[in-house]
C-alpha cells in the first residue's frame, strides 16, 4: 500500500524556505533588479538540486525497506516535483529569464532526480547495507562529480578546452550554466543535453522495471518444481 510521504512534504517545504534564505534572505536588495536577484536565484536553484539529489536519497535509504520501491519512489517524485513547480516558474517575476530557459531549468531539475529516483528505487526495498550504500554513493557522485571535475579541469587543462564542456555535467554545472544565460536564447547545445538526460532516464527506469519483473517471476526457492 502506498503511502503519502507527509513527513517528506513538511521537510522538503523547510528545505526550499531554507535555500530561499540561504541564498537570498529575508530583506529585498537595495536596489531590486532581474541583476540583483538573478544570481541568488541559480543559487538558490542548487541548493533545491542538492535536496534532490543527495538530501531526498540519502533521507529514503536510511529508512526501513519499502514494500513497493518503485510505486512508493515514483509518488516521492511527484510530491518532490510538485513542489519546485512552485518555486520555479514564479522565479520569472524577479529574473529575465524567457519561458524556453525557465523550461530548462525546470527540466534539468526534473531530469535529475528523476535518475536519482531511478538509484533510490534500487536499493530501498533492500534489507543489505550494500545496495543501499552503493546507490547513495552514486546520487552523491551524480550530483558533485561535475563541480569538482570542472574545477580540476580549469587547475590541469588550458583555457578554451574544448574537453571542458565534457566536465560540466552534472545537475549544479547544468543550472549555473542556465542561470547565467539571462534573456538569451537557449543553445541548440543545452537542449542536446536535456535530450541526453531524458534517454538516461528512459535506460535507467526501463532497466529498473525490466529486472523487478525478472526477479518477482521467478519461483521461491522454498518451492517445489514439482508441485
């Protein structure tokens, strides 16, 4: 039976006031402008992208096994996703951003724990320490690995790199990288990426169904062939 992660909705609602504060605060610039705001937005905007990628898996897969992961991760995400629906699309009144990078962004979002869903339903349902720890590891690893890649990359690799548009992956990269675009048209580049990412999600989920499916039809080990 699934079940209405109430306690989810009440920590995710102090984690978006919370990233509101951090990046904002409570008082209006002295001089309000789409400038003076934008850039605790894309803050602001990464701080929701941690929640999601690391604090939302990190919180499920310390918690006793779930009956029915893939249902019960799916409803999380609706939940999850509802929610930035109402952070994001109002960022418009205080930042210049057109509705095609405001799409963006809210995609990128969405891709993104989308596939960090994908790792949680994984492992939730298992009683082992191992496939929990592992899929951790890798919401962990999907959500900083482009940040530190990308700082290592600006420390080894010359200016103008071509290889550095390779180490700015990863859901942070990705919304600095829409964030800073202002009122100018998404790139034919990004939207590559967001096709990217929305084929990731395909693999991951229909992996993900095609091998619970295997693993529930087959017999107990209890059972007697014969019978």
């Amino acid at each position: 039976m699934l079940v209405l992660p109430r306690g989810l909705i009440l920590l995710a609602s102090v984690w978006l006031v919370a990233s509101w504060i951090l990046a904002i605060g409570l008082r209006a610039p002295v001089e309000p402008s789409s400038a003076s705001y934008t850039p605790g937005v894309g803050l602001m905007l990464m701080c929701v992208a941690i929640g999601l990628m690391i604090a939302w898996p990190v919180l499920r897969l310390s918690q006793s096994p779930i009956p029915l992961p893939i249902r019960q991760t799916l409803l999380d995400l609706v939940v999850l996703l509802a929610l930035v629906q109402v952070v994001v699309w109002p960022l418009r009144l205080v930042t210049p951003w057109p509705p095609a990078r405001t799409f963006a962004l809210d995609a990128t979002l969405a891709g993104w724990a989308a596939l960090a869903g994908a790792m949680v339903a994984s492992a939730v349902g298992s009683t082992r320490a191992g496939p929990r720890n592992l899929a951790m590891l890798a919401c962990v690893s999907m959500c900083l690995a482009g940040p530190a890649a990308a700082w290592v990359g600006v420390l080894i690799s010359p200016a103008g790199d071509p290889a550095q548009n390779l180490l700015r992956i990863g859901p942070l990269m990705e919304i600095h990288a829409i964030t800073e675009g202002g009122s100018a048209p998404v790139t034919p580049q990004r939207w590559r990426w967001l096709m990217l990412l929305t084929l990731a999600n395909l693999a991951a989920w229909t992996a993900l169904i095609v091998a619970k499916l295997v693993i529930g039809s087959r017999p107990s080990p209890s059972m007697d062939p014969s019978d």
